[in-house]
C-alpha cells in the first residue's frame, strides 16, 4: 500500500484525516498555534502533554483518539527543540510515515508547528518532510 503525501495550506483544527501528525520539540508546552486544535479535541494535546506521557524526545510517539476531524494524532517527537534542523525534521516525518504504515492509514496529514521549526525555514521544513518517502516507496501527489 502506498502512501500518498499533499500540500496543504489548511489549520490543523480543521484537517480532516484518518491521522494527523504533529511534529514537536523536547519538553515542549502545548504550542500557541495547537490551540485551537486542542480545543478541538477538548484538551487532549494539553493533558497527554501535561501527563508527562510524551515528552518530544527524538523518534518518540504517541498516538491519540480525540473528538474532532481527525480520527487519530500522532505526537512525534523531534528533540531538543533548539537543536531541530532540517534532519530532525526529516526524521520526525519519516518516524510519522512509518507508523502511519503501521497503523493502515492511508492518508496522513503531517503538521510541523511554526514553534517546534527552530532553525528551519518553512520551506526547508515543507521539502524536509517530503523527503523521506523517495526511500519508503511512496508516492506523491
């Protein structure tokens, strides 16, 4: 099954996606520009981050079934959040594109914070993310 990837100029609170990525730094608080996707889900970011349960350390998850559009959000962790760089985003997006395989979705939504982006412009960060799928055998749309 391949995974096909998008461009999307759209606010994460209203992705509509079997899952939805979200890429983040090393203790992280719950980002200004996730607020309202928090309120979405009714404050499931906020608690999971809160919790202690994820941390945004390097290559970690956490999944998450909340109200709202997207069926499932996948918490990815970057690391040091000032040390992410276009390779931290790189593999925060392939750690994103293998678990959606894992986990059957066909579709992923991908969103990297304009917080979490530390170093990385936005459109190094947009073809950082793409990059990973040439070696993963996806495709693009």
């Amino acid at each position: 099954m391949s995974l096909t990837t998008k461009v999307l100029d759209t606010a994460p609170e209203t992705c509509e996606a079997p899952l939805l990525a979200l890429l983040l730094g090393k203790d992280a608080a719950l980002p200004a520009s996730l607020q309202a996707l928090d309120a979405r889900t009714g404050g499931a970011l906020a608690r999971v981050l809160a919790s202690g349960t994820f941390a945004g350390k390097r290559d970690e998850t956490a999944l998450l079934y909340p109200e709202g559009p997207a069926r499932r959000i996948l918490l990815v962790g970057l690391g040091k959040g000032a040390d992410v760089d276009r390779a931290a985003v790189r593999r925060g997006a392939a750690v994103a594109a293998k678990r959606a395989r894992v986990l059957g979705a066909a579709t992923v939504a991908l969103h990297l914070p304009k917080e979490a982006r530390a170093l990385v412009s936005p459109a190094d960060a947009a073809q950082a993310t793409a990059e990973p799928q040439a070696d993963a055998g996806f495709t693009d749309a």
